[in-house]
C-alpha cells in the first residue's frame, strides 16, 4: 500500500486536533517530561504500538525527558496520515503514564 504525503492544509488540520506536537521540516515531533525511568518504560510501550501499527518514530531519550519525532520514510520523508494516528496513540501512552509536556521554562526549542 503506498502512502500518500499530505497536502499543507492537511497537515495544518491534522496538527491542530494534536495540542504539543509541532511541525519539524516534514516530521511531525513532540517532548514529554518524566523521570529518566518512566521515560524508558513509556519508549518501551510505544515501541510496542509502534510496531502493531506498523509505523515507527524515532525516539530519543534523555535526563527525565523523551521526544518522539515521526515521518513517513516510505513516502520519501514526507508526513501522512499515518503519523497523525501514530501521534494520537503516543499521547494516549503518555497520558496513561502520568508524562507532562516540559515547561516553557525547560526552553522548548532546545533540540534533545
């Protein structure tokens, strides 16, 4: 099944049912706050969805932070509705781990 990328109006819909998640190029990606820990236990269950949906982010942990950045690699890097849902399943994991989004204080913009 090939994917389709989404058109930029698409893009902006989707982003807009998805508080914390930000447009990065053609990925989509969000930060989560949480002990170092719990960060590893939550990557595990996302890896986990991930790879039942057939769909996987890149996922980088670091001192009581995780961040999750997906594209579609077989789309040519493109974003597709595949991410969208994947994201959705993401923040459905985080909340059921107790995960924050960091503060505006923690500089969100900082690349992890």
């Amino acid at each position: 099944m090939t994917l389709q990328p989404l058109s930029e109006e698409e893009i902006a819909a989707h982003l807009a049912g998805l508080p914390g998640w930000e447009r990065e190029d053609h990925a989509i990606a969000r930060t989560f706050k949480h002990t170092y820990h719990e960060c590893v236990h939550m990557a595990m269950y996302v890896a986990a969805k991930a790879r039942e949906v057939g769909h996987h982010p890149d996922i980088h942990i670091t001192w009581q932070r995780i961040r999750f950045v997906i594209t579609t690699h077989d789309a040519g890097n493109r974003l597709t509705a595949k991410d969208f849902e994947l994201a959705h399943h993401i923040d459905a994991i985080a909340a059921g781990h107790g995960a924050e989004s960091p503060t505006s204080s923690a500089r969100p913009n900082r690349r992890l």
